[in-house]
C-alpha cells in the first residue's frame, strides 16, 4: 500500500439489491492491492472475487450477477473505461464510484460522464473506503414506494424503471436519487449545496460542482427529449423541478 497509485478506478454498484451478501469483483491487476481490498471487504461481510485483468473480470461477470466492482483503469489487457462501459451496458442500474490518486479533473469528468456517484483519493484508510461503500449501498436501497408520473414521464423510484412516452429510458441510481430530490420538492429552487448535501455524505463523501452540472446535463438528455422542460436552471442559485411544461 505504499506504492503511489497514478491509475483511476471505477467501481460500479447495480442499482437494484436483494436481502443476501453484496458480491463484489475486484479487477486490480496490482496483487497485493487485489488481495488487501478482498480481505478487507470480506471481513466486511461481502463476497469478493479477484480479477487480475479485463478478460478474468468478464469471464466472471458473463457467469454470475455481481453487486459492485471495484476497477483498475490501466490493466494489462484493456482500459478501465471501456470495461465499466462494457459493464453499465449490461447492468442499466449501475451506479459508480471511482477512486484516483490524485486530482485529475478530466479524468474525474469522464467518470463522471460515464455514471459515477463519486470518486476516492487514494492513498486511502481502508476503513474509510469500506464506510464509503457501505454508505453507497444504503443510499440506494433507501428508495420507497414513491412515484412521478404526469402521463409522459414516468419514475418509479421503487423498482428503478422509468418511463417517457411510454419508452423505457436508463437511469442511474445517482439520477434516480437526484430526480427524488427534485421531484419532492417543486417550484422550490433548490440551491447546489442542497443537492449535493441530500446526494452525498459531505463529511465522508466530497464531489465537485462538476460533477452535479454533468449529471443534470445527462438527465435532461434523457427525460426532456421530447421538447419538455422538467429541470429549470436558475443561474447563480441551483435547480428547480418545474414538472414537464414546454421549453
């Protein structure tokens, strides 16, 4: 753990969790990093799996559904981007978090881009890693029954399915919980502070305003295609769930 890490990670996390172990793939193609991030997420009560490369990463996931994966950005055999866009296309719920050794705005924006909930600087206390993915399944398991639905756009925060026109649209558990927080308060601007202090833990979990402007962006691409406005910007303060009236 002393050697200084200059790759980026992912780790994807599927949205949708039933009552057993979380299963983890951890693709790190650095052995004793693999081995130490496997022993201490067990110790954690989840189940870990190692990958040493892209290719022993997609044997695994093309056999057997897993919770979260924890990637390596530079493997021997591929590039950690293109695995977690192999990933997402297979899991449509996934969430992401990814963990660099330092700060790389561009490399954090296309993770970002690419669905992550948050990032992780390493070196890092393992204690503290293992709280921030314990933090990340509970958030997304918190969802309730509740629902949007103005008879174009339909959410149901519930089951993670969404509707527009009656087309099934991908989300993920990152902008189900941003729609939530919208979505429950309407015509109530809501400041980016707000927003980011309801989408992650300020103490244990630090995300830029980047990242907040790009998930906004991706959700508008995906729920204001057909011409309607659902998310007004109010420069200089935030965001504002304005419920589908035209743009």
């Amino acid at each position: 753990m002393n050697k200084h890490y200059n790759r980026i990670n992912c780790i994807i996390i599927k949205g949708v969790f039933k009552n057993k172990m979380k299963k983890i793939l951890v693709v790190e193609d650095d052995t004793l990093l693999n081995k130490t991030l496997c022993y201490n997420l067990t110790l954690a009560d989840y189940s870990a799996d190692a990958a040493l490369s892209a290719g022993a990463a997609q044997g695994l996931y093309e056999k057997q559904k897993y919770d979260l994966f924890i990637l390596d950005i530079t493997l021997p055999d591929g590039n950690g981007f293109d695995l977690c866009r192999d990933i997402k296309a297979r899991y449509e719920n996934a969430a992401v978090i990814f963990l660099t050794a330092n700060d790389m705005e561009s490399d954090m924006l296309k993770g970002f881009e690419l669905g992550a909930d948050d990032y992780v600087t390493k070196p890092f206390p393992i204690s503290v890693f293992q709280r921030k993915v314990a933090a990340l399944f509970s958030r997304i398991t918190k969802h309730t029954g509740d629902e949007y639905n103005d008879g174009n756009l339909h959410i149901d925060f519930s089951s993670m399915t969404a509707t527009l026109a009656g087309s099934p649209i991908t989300l993920t558990p990152l902008e189900y919980r941003m729609l939530n927080a919208l979505v429950k308060n309407p015509q109530i601007v809501l400041t980016r502070q707000v927003l980011l202090e309801k989408l992650w833990d300020i103490d244990e979990n630090f995300v830029d305003e980047h990242a907040l402007t790009s998930n906004i962006s991706r959700i508008r691409g995906k729920i204001e295609a057909g011409g309607e406005q659902y998310i007004k910007t109010v420069y200089g303060m935030g965001y504002m769930w304005v419920g589908g009236g035209n743009k």
